[in-house]
C-alpha cells in the first residue's frame, strides 16, 4: 500500500506515465494550481510537495533499485515549477507572460542542466537511495534559482 501511495504522488496522480515529455506534464500540473489557489496556499505548498516528493521518490527508488531519476517521477517538476511562478514580475508585465516565461525558461534550464545542474545530478544518482532521492529533487530546485536569477538580471539589473 505504501508503494501505491508513494507511486501516485510521485508521478503527480500519474501523470508521470504519459507518454511524451512527463516532465513538461508535471510542471504543466503547476499552473492551474497557480491560478486557482491563493498564494499563502500555494507557498505551503511547495514545501508540502517537496518533503512529499524526497520521501515518495525514496520509497521508489529503494523499492526499483534504482539510483536515477526515472522519468515517471515529476513531483521535482511540479514543486520546482511551483517555486518559478512565485518570482516577483514587474506589475506592468501580463500574467500570461510571465506564467509563459516562467514555464519556457525552467523546462529550459531542467532539460538543458547547465552547470552545475548536471554536476549535482550525477554526484547524488550514485549514492543510496535516500540520498539519490534528494538529488531528484534538488536538481530541479537549482533549474528554479536559474529562473529566478535570469529573471532578476533581466528585469531588476
């Protein structure tokens, strides 16, 4: 029953085995959320989905023996992309822009794994599971600050 429970949040309701790019479709997940749920909500949120996606991707990875970041996993999707959406946009950009950039730029940065994305990605898929379960989620943490500090320089700098 754990495995089954663990497996849903995971793959966010089971969206991580759709069949073409499940991690665009996790981080799709994100914007409704943004849009219907007020803000004090959605930060506790992406705490929630964090802690929720380390202990779920651990319980999966211990289970499948693995210590990669299997693509149905797209909980990291979905908080990370959570977190983008709360950068501060200049008020005179449309919602949807800034929605539009937010999502383009970390689906960027998370396929792409600049450094040191790439680094940290490969450091923790050969550690145990509990540790490699972190490495799932703090990669698409670090894709986030990529968003954030583009964003800054572009419109702060």
């Amino acid at each position: 029953m754990l495995s089954f429970i663990a497996r849903f949040i995971a793959t966010v309701g089971y969206v991580g085995y759709l069949p073409f790019a499940p991690g665009t479709w996790g981080s799709v997940v994100a914007l409704p959320l943004y849009f219907l749920l007020p803000e004090s909500f959605f930060l506790n949120l992406i705490f929630l989905f964090f802690i929720l996606g380390w202990g779920s991707t651990y319980i999966l990875l211990k289970k499948d023996g693995s210590d990669k970041d299997p693509s149905y996993i797209v909980i990291d999707e979905l908080y990370a992309m959570m977190l983008t959406l709360m950068f501060p946009f200049p008020k005179h950009l449309s919602l949807y822009i800034t929605v539009g950039l937010s999502f383009v730029l970390f689906r960027f940065f998370d396929i792409v794994k600049p450094w040191p994305i790439h680094v940290i990605d490969h450091y923790f898929e050969k550690k145990p599971p509990f540790l490699a379960s972190l490495g799932v989620m703090i990669d698409d943490f670090i894709a986030a600050l990529y968003v954030f500090l583009l964003c800054w320089l572009l419109f702060y700098a």
